[in-house]
C-alpha cells in the first residue's frame, strides 16, 4: 500500500515521534510510506526506504492553508497514495 503520511512539523514532541515510529514500522512491513511535513530534527530518524517531502504545514492564513491543500493534492497524484 502506498501511504502519506502529513504532519505540520518533526520537531521534538510525542505526536512528532509516534508520526517518526508508524512511518519506519510501516516500511519494514512493506509499505510505500512517505512523510510530508515542515520538517525538522526528527526527520533524520526516518529509514531510507522512507519518502520525505516538504510542505509549508504550518500555514494558518486562509491563503498559506489553500497553497498547502495544492501542494498536497499535487503530491498525493504523483505518488499515486491508497491513503
């Protein structure tokens, strides 16, 4: 299964490192798995086998969310993501 996985940031924190842990296991079971996020130093766990893109997730104004819904819909279509 092809999977994207969208967070606003890989900084430290639980939900950071619980996103970190579910995209390496799911590529260890065979997955496509690919992360897409702001980015930051947890990104640097992530396996090999595992996609990283960067998105300005942190958008809060109407015009930053609309940019970010593009990009991602951009993304999804060319990774050809089940979920």
């Amino acid at each position: 299964m092809r999977l994207l996985l969208v967070t606003n940031q890989l900084d430290l924190g639980g939900a950071e490192r619980f996103v970190v842990r579910l995209a390496n296991e799911l590529a260890r079971r065979g997955h496509a798995v690919h992360v897409a996020s702001s980015g930051g130093p947890l990104a640097a766990g992530l396996l090999p086998d595992v996609g990283q893109w960067e998105v300005d997730a942190r958008a809060k104004s109407p015009w930053g969310v609309w940019h970010l819904s593009r990009q991602l819909g951009s993304l999804m279509t060319g990774l050809d993501v089940d979920l």
